[in-house]
C-alpha cells in the first residue's frame, strides 16, 4: 500500500493506493502537477488565477483556460438541476468552487485509473472519491470535535460533506443572499458512475435548501442517499442510507 499527502488548494488531499505498481510514484508527481495546476487557475484567494482576473474584469472567458468555460458551464447545469440552489457567484462574487473541489478530486482518480490502478481511495477537503475496495469513510462530526457522525462503507463510492463545523456559515442560499443555517452538516453518499465532482456539486447545494428539502430532493435521485446533521445534533437520513453502512469484516480506512 502507497500513501501521499499534498497540501493544496487551502487543505490537504491524501491518496491511498492498494495496488501500487512501479509506475505509481511518478503518476503520484503527475497528480500533485495537476492539483497545483488547477489551484493556480482556480483560487479565488490568488490574485492571478485566471478566476480572479475573469472576476475583476481583466479577461473575457475566451481568454482564458478552457477548463474554465468548462467549469463554468458545468456549474450552470448543476444549478438548474437543483433549482437554483447551487450558483457559481455565491455572494456576487464568481467562485466555482463548489464544483472545482470536487473535481481535482475526481482528476487525481482519473490519472490513477488511467495508470492502471483499480484500488485506491482520493480525499480533499471533505471529499472522498474511492475505487475498488471496501473502505470505511468516517464522517466527521460538526458539534462534536474528534467524534464522528457515522462510518460509511462500500465500493467506488464517492461521499462529500458540507458543514459549519471548520468554517462556520459560510454556504449561502442564493435565493436569499444570506448564510444557510438550517444544517450544521449534509453528507452525500454515490454509487459508481456519478463521480465526486458532481456529488459535491450537489451536497453544496443541498445544504443551501434546509433539511426538508434537501432530504426530498435527494430522495428523488437514484442511487444518492444522505445523512443531515441538525444544528441541535438530529440526526436525519433517507431511506436508502443504512445500505451504505459498513458490514463487519475487514476494510482500509479513506
């Protein structure tokens, strides 16, 4: 088993790889290219990203990388699939980053996968891509330093948390402008074949909406289940979501 840790993008993303082969330490140097790439395009906190200058007005989105007009068309998707819940300009300001986390997430899997490995697990900053396994994922929990929430379980899952835990209230609601308060966390827990980038995308906006709606909203999704933590510590979850807890028997850590 193969362990790296990169601090990027203002946290840190840890990789495990099951089934390293000698090829890997260099797919890991891709890897760290790739998320420091992304962070220099991306960061809302740098001043020359190509996202602060397409902010301020000082490049068209023509000039700038494609992946941002990838990005960007990416997130208008996503907001209208949850009605508006999720946007790329939280408070007026453009920043993607409720899909872009998520993302270099999944673009480390991808250079993984594509180098052949089929057992590993990707995490940043909440977000946890996985392949192969089983693995258990804890969930941090938000009131209660050092404890979880819960410990999900299973194969190429993918799990992300939005919360007020490092934070504070920081998601807003972009119906009202101001923070959403109704959760102090939402996680989202998906099968194979949606992906982290968008399962982030979605627990952002989910936890913007308030547990009723959130909850129902995920409900009507296949293969999406969800674990809602109240600001008095209810707990919340649908139907589906005791099939993503671990069974007993062996399984590494994410």
């Amino acid at each position: 088993m193969l362990r790296h840790t990169e601090p990027v993008m203002g946290t840190v993303f840890s990789i495990t790889v099951r089934d390293p082969c000698p090829d890997t330490p260099a797919v890991l140097r891709d890897i760290t290219d790739r998320l420091h790439h992304i962070d220099a395009v991306f960061s809302t906190y740098r001043a020359d990203s190509d996202i602060s200058r397409l902010d301020r007005g000082e490049l068209s989105p023509d000039d700038c990388t494609p992946e941002v007009r990838e990005v960007l068309a990416a997130c208008r998707e996503v907001a209208e699939q949850t009605d508006g819940y999720f946007t790329e300009r939280p408070g007026g300001r453009l920043d993607p980053s409720g899909w872009v986390k998520g993302w270099a997430v999944e673009e480390a899997a991808r250079l993984l996968h594509a180098a052949g490995s089929r057992h590993f697990c990707v995490s940043g900053g909440g977000d946890v891509q996985t392949a192969g396994g089983p693995w258990r994922i804890g969930v941090a929990h938000p009131l209660q330093a050092g404890r979880l929430a819960a410990v999900l379980g299973g194969s190429g899952l993918a799990v992300a948390t939005s919360g007020t835990a490092e934070r504070g209230p920081h998601i807003l609601d972009p119906h009202t402008g101001r923070p959403a308060t109704g959760l102090a966390s939402l996680t989202l827990v998906t099968g194979p074949g949606i992906g982290i980038t968008r399962t982030d995308a979605w627990t952002t906006a989910a936890f913007a909406m308030g547990p009723a709606r959130a909850l129902s909203w995920v409900s009507g999704r296949p293969d999406v289940e969800a674990l809602a933590v109240l600001p008095d510590g209810t707990k919340r979850w649908t139907d589906g979501l005791p099939r993503r807890l671990p069974p007993s028997g062996p399984a590494d850590w994410c």
